[in-house]
C-alpha cells in the first residue's frame, strides 16, 4: 500500500486600510517579491484563526476574515494556498524581524501591480483577491459523531444581514464575562433580556443564576438540587427557569432593543416555551446578542444556521478584541432597523 499522502496549507488575507490599500509584505526568502500576510498553518488550527496569527505575529496588526477568496495548489511541495478578505481591526504596523524585511499598505491595482509582485502565481491570487465582490463562505467544524460542533462561519455574502449575533467557545472561555462588556459598552438602557452567571463556593462552581439585564435574578442550577432532571452535575429547576426568562424575553418583544439570551443552552433548552419563545424572536427581525454551546443540539442548532445568524468563535487569540467588532455590528444591525421601520412608516430620513 502506497504511503498516504501529505500536504502542506498555508494562509494569507487581503486587507486594506481605510484609504483603500493593501496592507503587502517583502520576505527574506523573497526579498523581490511583495506579497499579503501570511504563513503555514500548524496543525490542528483552524484556518481563520491560523491566517489571524500569522497577521498579527507578522505584521502588529488583528485582522477579522471574512470569506475565502481562492484556494490555490503547488503540486511539486504539494502545498495548498487558502486566500482570505480580512479587514483591519487595530494594531500599528510592528514587523517580526526574524521573518520579514518590510511592511506596508500599497496603493495597489490591476495597474501597477507588475512594480510590486513579480511572481506569476501570487499575482494571480492577489488579482483574484482585489477584484473579488463577495469571497466564499468558511466553515469550521469538530466532528466527532454523533457531536457535530460548527465553532465558526464566515459568510460576507450576507454579512449585512445578519441580526442575531451568537457566541460560542469552550466552557470557562468568558462568554457571558464578553456580553456583559458588551451590554455595558452599549448601554443597558438599550438592551433587555438576561445573561447567565455561575454560582460559586470558595473553590468550586456549583450551580448558575438568570439575572435580567435590569437586575432581577433566580437561581436555576445547583448542584445540591434535589430534582431529577439535570444536566451533568447540576440539578435544575425547569419551572423556576422558565417563569423567570419567558416572561423577561416576552417583557422584550415590544421593544426595539437588543435581546440578550445568555444562552440560549441545553439546561435553557429543557423548557419548550422558552424555545418557542427564542424561535419566535430570532424569525422576528429582532437584534439578539446571545451565546451557544459548542455541541449539537436540534433546537439548538436551527438557530445557529439561520443566514441572519452570524457566530463567533470566542478563543484566547480573539478575546480581547473582538467585543469592538461586535459592538459595531450590532449597532450597524440596529441602525438598520431603524431606518426600515421609519421607512415603513413614511418617515422622511433623507
């Protein structure tokens, strides 16, 4: 039997500042040639967070993917090229010495871009890169059947119609930490629904509470609990759950803020009016800014794959940044509404 064959796979990304130019590199290795950001992809590492590190270790500067522009092949190292559009987040142009010689953002077009790229192959994929109008949706994926965990998706194609915001990640990773930011950032005069906090000993956490984004709280989960429906270790109060959020999230339905649902999660999901009460929301055109579990669940999952979901891997690399991005998309989403419900009342709003 032949020796099962390897392959190489390398990222880099398109990223313009806001004049419109491209943020380009020159390599020791190829000290003629300009080319995007990026590097190899180490294994294990999914390839949006992987082209993400390289920027920032090559370059100072966070980037966000957004869609895969082409996918390219060298068939004598047998290496396979992913190309993204990113655009900038922060960060001021700081090169990693031991790699890169220079880095700057280039005016570049199909007009002069023989002065800065001499090799045919990364010509062609910066071209590609330029002149695309929407990149290719990306999808990452743990699977281990029967669990099936989407951890991201990049779709720029709907980007601007995204309304319910989800965040996902490991346990422990500071999700509800991230919403609570968000909601403080915002205002929480102009958000409604509730969030998640854990219930802690001195040592250990042993059980959770709801607390209404105006303060109000009930504990839900506790270890001690004597009840027989329990998820994991924790017994938990289905009765008390669903008193609590179904008449917060119905409380929401008439406002014109965003709902919070930390998170919409097994224990959560336990109770069918709070599902229908979530299903009834996100197919409503509402703003939602909530979190999901990593593992599959049916109910679960028919939210995180609607095309006005858009979900958010939250990860050591992206956790202190990404708050800024989702606070612009949302109030983008929210402005968006407004100017559709002043439209539909003839509200002049030129």
């Amino acid at each position: 039997m032949n020796e099962q064959s390897k392959h190489l796979i390398a990222v880099s990304a398109l990223v313009k500042n806001e004049n419109g130019h491209v943020l380009m590199v020159r390599t020791h290795l190829r000290s003629d040639n300009w080319e995007m950001p990026g590097g190899f992809v180490d294994a294990g590492e999914p390839l949006d967070i992987a082209v993400c590190r390289e920027f920032l270790e090559e370059t100072g500067v966070v980037i966000r993917p957004l869609g895969i522009t082409g996918v390219y092949y060298n068939e004598r190292i047998h290496l396979l090229s992913v190309v993204f559009n990113a655009e900038y987040v922060s960060g001021e142009i700081k090169i990693q010495p031991e790699e890169i010689l220079e880095a700057k953002f280039v005016n570049l077009d199909n007009t002069n871009i023989d002065q800065y790229i001499k090799r045919p192959n990364i010509k062609s994929r910066t071209l590609d890169a330029l002149n695309t109008v929407n990149s290719v949706p990306y999808e990452t994926w743990n699977l281990n059947p029967p669990n099936y965990k989407l951890l991201s998706r990049l779709d720029e194609g709907h980007r601007n119609n995204k309304n319910v915001f989800l965040l996902t990640g490991k346990p422990r990773m500071g999700k509800t930490t991230m919403i609570k930011k968000i909601i403080n950032e915002i205002g929480s005069a102009n958000c409604c629904g509730f969030y998640t906090e854990e219930i802690t000993n001195s040592s250990d956490r042993i059980g959770f509470r709801c607390v209404s984004v105006n303060g109000e709280s009930v504990d839900i989960a506790n270890v001690e609990s004597p009840t027989q429906t329990r998820i994991g270790r924790y017994g938990v109060d289905v009765g008390k759950f669903e008193n609590f959020a179904t008449k917060v999230l119905q409380d929401s339905l008439s406002s014109k803020k965003i709902i919070v649902i930390d998170e919409i999660g097994f224990m959560q999901m336990l109770s069918t009016s709070f599902q229908k009460i979530v299903q009834d929301i996100v197919s409503d055109n509402h703003i939602v800014l909530g979190t999901v579990p990593l593992d599959s669940q049916p109910a679960i999952d028919k939210i995180k794959y609607l095309k006005t979901a858009k979900l958010t891997h939250l990860n050591e690399l992206n956790r202190d940044w990404i708050s800024e991005l989702l606070i612009k998309d949302i109030l983008k989403a929210l402005d968006s509404n407004t100017l559709k419900e002043n439209s539909k009342k003839g509200v002049d709003i030129r």
